[in-house]
C-alpha cells in the first residue's frame, strides 16, 4: 500500500471527514503518470509485464542459484556435510537451485529475502522455504531492533520471534533510508521501466489501431472550394475505418474520387526517437540490476569488447558478491541451530566456467611466488590448510 511506510512507522494515516472522502478521484491529466512503488505493483508491473526486467532477474537468478558450493572452515574443506545436505533438499517440493532461484529473486524484486526453518527442536531444520516478500512485515521493538516477524496471507497472521537461533532468516539489501527493509534494484529501475513500457505500448497502438495516420487525405474542390459535405465527409471516414484500418488491411489500395488527393506522411524527428528512447530505458534497467546490456539482446551496446568479456564482467560484479553474501547469511544463521555445524558455506570459484581464465591467471601467479609458503599459497587462493602441515 502506498501509506505502508506510516504505518511502520507506529502512524496512522490521518481519517477523511468527508462523506465523500473514500470516492475522491484524483485527477491526473497533463501529468506524468508513474506506477506504483509498492513491492506487488513493481513485481506485477515489472516482472511480470516486462521483458527487460524479466530477463534480468531470471538471468541473475538462475546464474546465482547454479553456482558450485562449498564447505569449510578454519581447518578443512567437506565433501559432505549436514548444511550441504540440507541444502541440496531443502523440502519435499525443492531442490536447491529452486530454493535459491526463489530466494535471489525475491532479493531482487523487493530487496528482501525471508527463509523459514521446520523442525529441528534439537539441531539442524528439517526444512527450508522461501517466504514471500510482500507478506512479511518486520515488528520492531522498544529499541528499535526487529523482535519479531509477522507473515500475514488471507487475513490471517502468524508471528515469529527475533530470537538468535530464529525461525526465520532476514536477508536484505542495504537501504539508506530504512533500518528494517532492504532497497531493491527493480525500485532504482521503474522510472527507466515506465518509460519501456509505455513506448512498447505506444508502439503497440501504432501497429493495432493506426494510432497515427501515414499519410492525409486533401480534398481538391471545384474553383478553390476545398470542403467536403456532411454526407461526404461521414462516408469518407466510414470507408477508411471499415476498409484501410488495422493489421488484416495492411498495404490495401485506396480509391479515391471526386478530386481527393493522396498525401503521404512520413514520421517526425520526435516519432522515431521512440524507438532509441526505449532503448536507453533497456539500458537503464539493466544498468540498475548490473546485467550488461548485450547479455539481454539490446543492440548496439559496445561497452565491453566482446560477449565473453561482458559474460565475466556479469558473474564477477553482479553473480559472485550476491550469492557469497546470501550463501554467508545462510551459513551464519543455520550454524546457531547445531554449534557442531559452524562452517562457512561459498561458492567454488575454481569450478565457475566464466571465470576459467581469471582462476588460472590467480593460480599460476601464486605457484611461482616462490617466496609464499604452501600454507600463505592455499590461504590465498582461499583453502583450508592441510592436515600434514599441522
């Protein structure tokens, strides 16, 4: 709701006096007419009816959630491991790509990221599920911090406690303005998706309902008198709406009689900035969830040199530090439930595809510092020590 913010706050928006308050329509003409900024509006406006958004946070998603993981800590590095094993089945319906995918995204959208734990009075959860953003509301207490997690859906609520080996796992993005929610990239980017969506829109009248004539019709009268009748004037109009309107009567022959003259038209400066202003909206947007542009088919973008070049430049500015701080959070959080379990959960970086090249670099440069150590050598490319050189 627009007013969320108020209430959040511990205010409540001030009551209308008026009978007629409630139907008050507010006008908006010759104004710029912006979505709404709330997290359903932006997802529904957004992700679900733009192609730009859309490719971008399933591009993220999907890049993020099929990263390599890894376990280890001060001491060794696991093959196997009970937070490995419950994340890689999270819950019955769930596997971990799907788990994480959900949760990036929802990241992403609203700048928040909510994970539940089931089960496990005694040790690790049984489950793990991703709770949806717009549903969540933090309750914040005497003193500011959060000492609870309300979930309503239906008009109903069920509440969570803050605890330190909570329920609940609040991961969020950093908000300058708000000490409880996190800022999402798809708010940064809805001005730059406004304006995509409404030239797609225009250019989706122009092609449906001849939203702008191509050309005009010039009526020649005898001795100067250039003025059609009433009569004439209505079958005129008749005849081009029923017979040179719409897709199904494209590149039709028009007859024309009685000394009317055909004048073709073509489309202003203005019109054909339509199409590079929608363009620099793409740019945009994918700009504010840090995707490189030609990675979602926007044309004529030569930021990086080449398309393996924009690939590496995508998971190491944009995939790697989301997922290593999600990753992170989860491993923090699950380790206060079993205090055997605490490990740092990552992403394997030498089996990242995009990155060949970069690991390789690192790890030729390392083997002939021959003034490192085999421990200062594996501390730097990120390994445990090993248990001989204990």
């Amino acid at each position: 709701m627009a007013f969320d913010f108020l209430r959040r706050g511990g205010h409540q928006p001030e009551q209308k006096a008026s009978a007629t308050g409630p139907v008050v329509a507010y006008q908006t003409s010759g104004r710029v007419a912006w979505s709404p900024r709330d997290t359903v509006s932006l997802t529904k406006v957004g992700f679900c009816g733009n192609p730009v958004v859309f490719r971008a946070v399933k591009l993220i998603a999907e890049a993020a959630a099929a990263l390599p993981l890894v376990a280890q800590d001060a001491t060794a590095r696991y093959d196997t491991h009970p937070l490995m094993a419950l994340l890689s089945r999270p819950n019955g319906a769930q596997g971990r790509a799907e788990l994480l995918e959900a949760l990036y995204a929802q990241l992403l959208l609203s700048g928040n990221g909510y994970v539940e734990a089931v089960g496990g009075d005694a040790g690790l959860p049984v489950e793990l599920h991703v709770l949806r953003s717009d549903r969540m509301s933090v309750v914040p207490g005497a003193d500011g911090w959060p000492v609870a997690f309300e979930y309503a859906v239906g008009g109903r609520k069920h509440r969570f406690a803050a605890t330190d080996a909570a329920p609940i796992c609040h991961i969020r993005n950093f908000h300058p303005q708000d000490d409880h929610y996190g800022f999402s990239p798809l708010q940064a980017a809805a001005m730059a998706m406004d304006v995509h969506n409404s030239a797609s829109r225009w250019s989706k009248a122009l092609l449906d309902n001849a939203a702008r004539p191509s050309g005009a019709i010039v009526y020649k009268g005898s001795e100067g008198q250039a003025k059609l009748s009433e009569d004439q004037y209505d079958r005129l109009v008749s005849e081009m709406e029923s017979h040179h309107q719409g897709a199904r009567n494209a590149g039709r022959p028009m007859l024309l009689e009685g000394g009317l003259d055909w004048k073709p038209m073509g489309f202003s400066p203005s019109d054909m900035e339509f199409q590079k202003t929608k363009e620099s909206a793409a740019r945009e947007v994918a700009l504010a969830f840090g995707v490189p542009p030609m990675l979602i088919g926007v044309q004529g973008d030569a930021t990086y040199a080449n398309y393996q070049e924009a690939h590496r430049a995508f998971y190491r500015l944009t995939v790697l530090p989301l997922a290593t701080r999600v990753t992170a959070a989860l491993a923090h959080w699950l380790s206060a439930f079993d205090a055997g379990a605490a490990v740092e959960i990552k992403p394997d970086l030498d089996q990242v595809t995009a990155l060949a090249a970069e690991r390789d670099g690192q790890w030729a440069r390392v083997a002939r510092a021959d003034f490192l150590t085999d421990a200062e050598k594996r501390s730097l490319l990120g390994l445990p020590p090993v248990a001989a050189d204990e």
